[in-house]
C-alpha cells in the first residue's frame, strides 16, 4: 500500500471513529459527503470532490436535493456516487416523514415544517403539494399536484378539490416552494388560497393553511391573515 493509500485509510478511520463516537455532530459537512463518497468510491481521496459538490449546490441541503443528472455533471461524480448521495436524502426524507404521519398534523406542525423544508426548499423549480387530512387532521396523502417553471407553477382549482373528494378528504393544507429562497406569498398565492377555500367550502373540506417554503424560511398564510 503506498503512503497515500495508507494516509487515506488511516483519515477515513479516524472519520468513521469520530462518527460512531459522537454522532453526526462530530463531523462538519464537508466530512460527511466525503466520508459517504468514500463508501462508494472507496479507492480515492473523496475530501476534494466533498468540497466541489457542496460549493456547486450551495451546502448539504441543496446537495442531497440536487437531482442524480445535476450530480453526474460535476467532475468526478457517476452513477454510483450519485445514488449514494440520493439514498441519504431518500432517507433523511423518510425519518422526518414518519414523524409527521405518525400523529395529528395540527399537533405535530414542527415536524410538518421539518418534513417540507427537508422535500422542497432547495428544489430548483416550483412545485406545489396538496397535504389531504382525515377528520382526525391525520396525513391520508401527500401529492405533488403541480411542477412548473423556475417562478411558477399551473394549480387547477377544480383538480385540487376533485382530488379531496375522491379521497375523502375532509380539510387539506397546501404547500409550495419558492425557488428564489424567500417565503414571502405573493399575491397570486393569496388569491389561488382564497379561491380554493371558498371552492372547498360548501362541500365541507376545509383549507387549515397553505405554506410557502424557501431556503430563508417558511410563511403560512393563515398566520399571516391572509386566508
């Protein structure tokens, strides 16, 4: 084994010691994607291309959000250390959303925001969520209703509530990305919120909120009496 081989062997010991030791809070980001490239790129000083990725997606949340194509375009990135980066978001995704499945979502609002900032905030297009709601506020489905451009997305006010009829919905709660990062609706937010409301209305299916999501943060609509 050369000296460089052995240097690195002995940097990816003492990573997955400070790991097994301390948790995930031991390590800095950079040592992280580096220590789960070096799964599978095992052969190679992974430190470098760790730091490429995070520079290029802007940190590890818009990393693990990147899609396997944008990865696969940064120098030194394949297949199988795409996929490595997409099983950690596959499963960060699916911890925070069994939390929210597990009780009341108006009772577990902290894990619901966990949940969205986790699937959307750093996605580069907008897409909009439709959350349905038994009469228990318990998650019965969570569909991606809309996918558009980098600014906007196309939301059909007769599919929304067609879609909470075929369920049974009783209330539901929507939910979009800003791209720019910053949460702050804008006015054809607040008129699409307040004509799915009152579309809802008659039919008994409440509209509890509807949540814009940026990497700056969150904004709901209701709290801001604007629905």
């Amino acid at each position: 084994m050369s000296e460089g081989a052995s240097d690195t062997t002995g940097h990816r010991a003492r990573l997955r010691s400070r790991l097994l030791g301390h948790g995930a809070a031991a390590l800095l980001d950079h040592e992280l994607i580096e220590y789960l490239l070096a799964l599978a790129i095992p052969r190679r000083d992974t430190k470098p291309l760790a730091k490429a990725l995070l520079r290029e997606f802007g940190g590890i949340g818009g990393l693990l959000s990147a899609d396997a194509d944008a990865l696969m375009r940064v120098a030194g990135m394949g297949e199988t250390s795409a996929a490595a980066i997409k099983i950690a978001h596959a499963a960060a995704i699916r911890l925070v959303q069994g939390e929210v499945a597990a009780r009341p979502v108006l009772a577990n609002w902290q894990a619901l925001l966990d949940y969205l900032r986790a699937e959307m905030a750093h996605h580069a297009i907008e897409r909009v969520r439709v959350l349905h709601l038994n009469s228990r506020n318990m998650l019965i489905r969570d569909e991606l209703m809309s996918e558009g451009s980098i600014d906007q997305a196309a939301v059909h006010v007769r599919e929304v509530i067609r879609r909470a009829i075929d369920l049974g919905s009783a209330a539901i709660i929507l939910v979009h990305n800003h791209p720019s990062g910053d949460p702050q609706p804008s006015r054809a937010d607040i008129e699409l919120t307040r004509t799915i409301v009152a579309a809802g209305k008659p039919l008994g299916i409440a509209v509890h909120d509807h949540l814009v999501i940026g990497t700056d943060g969150h904004a709901s609509l209701r709290a801001m009496g604007l629905m």
